[in-house]
C-alpha cells in the first residue's frame, strides 16, 4: 500500500442522526457567477486549443454580479436598473505577438447562457459588462507567450499551489432528495420547466433519522400572480408536484415540504416572492464565485469541506480544479467497487508534480481493503485525463 495514502473507517452523511443540505438553485447570483465564471474558462481554453494546441494560463474565478433594481407587485414589473457583470480574473491576452480577442468571447458565453437558464431576463437590456481582467505577472511572458515553449505546465504539470479538497460519493437520500427538486423545476440548467416560476430556488432540507422537512423558495412571475389567489394557487400546485418527485426521489423517507415560508412575513410587502427575470439579481442581489454550491452541487454542511472555488480557474495545473476532478473520480471508484461510501481528501504542495499529491486520505462507511483503495487511487492519479473531463465534457460547469 502506497505510504501517501491512509484508510479509515467512519460514518457517512446519510448515517448520522441528523443531517442538513441546501441547494442554491441555477437562477440564484451566486450559482450564477459559478456558472458564468467555468463557461467562460472552458469556451476560452476551447478557443486556445483549437487555435494554439494548449491551453493558454488564465483564472476566470473573480466573477462579480451586482444586482440591478425593478419595480415588482403582483401583477407588475418593471426593470428600473440593469444588473452588472464584472469579470476579473486574469488572462492571456496575446500569443506569438498576436492579440486574442477573448472580451467577445466572454460576452457571447454570459449573454447566451443567461438567455438560456433566465428566458424572462432581457441581457440585451437588463445587463451590462464591464471587463476588469488583468493580463499582469511577474514573468512576462506568463500572460504573453511567444510559443508553447512558454508555457512549462504542458511538460511537466506541477501543482499550482498548496491545497486540500475533499469529495465523496455516493449522495445520501437526503442530498438526491434536493438535486432532484431543483432539477425537476430547472432541468439541470438547460432551462426552467414552467416559464411562470422563477429560476432563483433555494432548497433547505433537515433530516432526523428518517424524515426530512424541506424548505423551497420559488419565485412567481407577477405577469401570472396577478392576484394573491392566483400566486397562492401556483405554490399550492408546485407543492402538489414537488411531493411527488420527492416521493419518487426517496420513497424510503417521509417527506415533509413546505413552499415559500415567507407568507408569514410581518413585511407585508416581502409575503409574496415575485421575479419578474427569474432571479434576484432583479433587485440588488448580488453573486460571487465560490459563495454558492460546492462541485457536487450542494452545500452538505455534515461534509467536510475546502475552500476551493474550482470555478473559472485554469483546467490544466490549478490544484485545487484537478484534484477536486481527482477526488470525485476516486470516490466513485471506491463506491462502485467496494460497495461503502468513500470521502476523500487530497493534500498538495506547492511545485510538486500534479500526479503526485502529498497525501490521500480515504474515509469509509464500511470494512474496506486498503490495498485496494490505494490501488485504485494510484490508477486515477496516473491515468485520469482532467484537462479531456474539465474542458471537453465540462464537468464541472453547475449544472
């Protein structure tokens, strides 16, 4: 067995007396930001290697939307401010001397995916950008290379920085329970299901032993909820349809939803939730990359977790983004073969070579071969193709 790697044995999420996961839901800023900031960094390392063979450095992970301001009743709606996307990060901007022209790039991927995920809000109108990228480091030609030869990662990949991830597989019902609510009303980012509920859901789920109460806040379009009835009768129908994906979801459980708790708001004006562009970003929410979802699409407060925002960072040595892909895979692996849950943490140093982290630690839910594990751990660090999952299948794009 490796000596890097250590094996242990504990309870999973889904075996603890208690439990709590929440979900930021695709139209929520935050998963916004998340969304926008990986989209951009993989169609900008698309575009390198269709048209320099390797990915050019780049972290796309400063994403910032300021929200703008509307006017919303029901029954009414009105956007009186846009909202703002401000961009950071830092980019290659020439290659051999040439200019590359990823400003355009970044434009075309936030306007067409916000066109996608919140049909109701108008980008051409209700959006501006602002570029705040930086193409600035203290070897010139980081961000400038004159050739491949500048570019020492593609040879020998080593670890961006010191990190620790951690992962796990398989969900506990408890966190299917929530993928699948929001997904049902979202479909996994590829566009909302009812164009008369908002996109900005949150999912609050506590479980105790075998049932699970799950808060859901959904937004109405005020151009349906033109009366309080009629908002009341739209909730009363999600509901109905909620319980029944849960049921199907997590037929083991009971259940218990509610739906917009803010009915008892002692704000009048806050008893009904009304997005006129499907998310909060109407109304001075704001979002920034890394205060939303993990990389499994949940905040698992039980989990353990890193700080690693993987979104937007570059997919070729970024520690964090690679290790996070790494994890998972191992995790999955584990599960699949051994038939236990598996949390893995990775520990990096900086400089070391990207293949060989300074540990692998492994946390079962049952009896497991630790030879096996280490196995299984050496075969997906030296064969796993993280640039191929990141960039060409887009992993970890939220979906």
């Amino acid at each position: 067995m490796d000596p890097l790697v250590t094996v242990s044995q504990g309870l999973s999420a889904g075996d603890l007396p208690a439990e709590v996961v929440e979900r930021k839901g695709i139209g929520h800023p935050d998963t916004l930001a998340d969304a926008l900031a990986e989209r951009m960094s993989v169609a900008y390392s698309r575009m390198c290697l269709d048209l320099y063979g390797a990915v050019l450095h780049h972290n796309l992970d400063k994403v910032y939307l300021r929200g703008g301001h509307a006017r919303t009743d029901l029954g009414e709606h009105e956007m009186t401010e846009p909202a703002v996307l401000v961009i950071g990060g830092r980019v290659s901007t020439s290659f051999a001397g040439k200019v590359i022209a990823h400003k355009d790039l970044f434009e075309q991927v936030a306007r067409n995916y916000l066109a996608t995920v919140l049909p109701s809000f108008d980008a051409a109108r209700w959006l501006r950008i602002e570029h705040s990228t930086t193409d600035r480091s203290r070897y010139p030609a980081w961000f400038h290379p004159g050739s491949l030869e500048d570019l020492p990662d593609i040879a020998a990949p080593t670890s961006s920085d010191t990190v620790a991830v951690t992962a796990w597989a398989p969900y506990s019902p408890a966190e299917s329970l929530v993928l699948a609510l929001e997904r049902y009303l979202n479909q996994e980012g590829a566009g909302p299901r009812y164009p008369h509920l908002g996109q900005d859901v949150k999912l609050m789920a506590c479980r105790r032993g075998s049932h699970v109460n799950v808060i859901a806040n959904v937004a109405v379009h005020p151009g349906h909820a033109t009366t309080a009835d009629a908002y009341d009768e739209a909730i009363a129908d999600l509901l109905s349809e909620l319980e029944q994906v849960a049921a199907e979801t997590c037929p083991d459980l009971g259940v218990s939803i509610s739906v917009n708790t803010q009915a008892a708001n002692p704000f009048g004006a806050k008893r009904h939730y009304l997005l006129g562009s499907g998310s909060c970003l109407e109304f001075g929410e704001e979002g920034f990359v890394g205060r939303g979802n993990g990389p499994s699409g949940l905040i698992a407060v039980q989990r353990p977790k890193s700080v690693e925002a993987v979104y937007g960072k570059n997919p070729v040595y970024h520690a964090g983004k690679v290790y996070t892909i790494y994890g998972e895979q191992i995790a999955r692996q584990i599960h699949r073969q051994l038939e236990v849950a598996a949390t893995v943490t990775i520990v990096a140093a900086h400089s070391r070579p990207l293949r060989r982290p300074s540990y692998v630690m492994i946390d079962t839910s049952g009896p497991a071969d630790p030879q096996v594990i280490s196995d299984i751990v050496t075969e997906v660090l030296d064969t796993t193709d993280h640039l191929s999952q990141a960039v060409h299948d887009g992993c970890l794009i939220p979906r």
